[in-house]
C-alpha cells in the first residue's frame, strides 16, 4: 500500500508551481484541502484563461491530482498585474 501523503501547505504548494512555472509574482493560500493562488508570469503572454490553468497543472504535475483537492487561481500577466490596482508594486 502506498504511503499517505500529508496534505501539502500552502507554502509547499507555492515552491511546486515555482519549480515549474518562472513566476515575477507568486502568492498561496489555502488549508491543506483548498488553495487560492495568484500566479504571474511572462509564460502566460498570449495564452487564454484556461491555457494558462494548464499550464499551471503541467507545472504541479502528479500532485495536483494525487495531493492538492481544490486550487483556484488567478493567472496574469506582467503587464495584467502591473495594470490591477490592488496589487502591491513594492515590497
């Protein structure tokens, strides 16, 4: 029988989609079960909503299917953060 896996914090799942995805911007939330994450990154240029969630999923790999339940997120880039008002531009 497989070993458990502990369900990933948040941090954890922010170093996964950093392994795999070059992000300017990178924030996780979330209790073990459910995430919310806020991903920037040059790659998404050009791509669609869903284009750049696949992307994400290519950059967690088995883990989003076997550790992480529920992950939501919001994907832009450099320039779609730069122009959102609430973000943060310095830190």
């Amino acid at each position: 029988m497989p070993p458990i896996m502990a369900d990933p914090t948040a941090s954890e799942v922010q170093r996964y989609i950093a392994q795999g995805l070059d992000c300017e911007h990178l924030e996780v939330e979330g209790d073990g079960q459910h995430f919310f994450a806020t991903i920037v990154s040059k790659e998404f240029e050009g791509c669609n909503r869903v284009a750049r969630h696949q992307r994400v999923y290519k950059a967690l790999g088995d883990r989003m299917r076997k550790q992480i339940h529920a992950l939501s997120m919001k994907t832009l880039t450099p320039a779609e953060w730069a122009s959102t008002p609430a973000a943060p531009h310095h830190h």
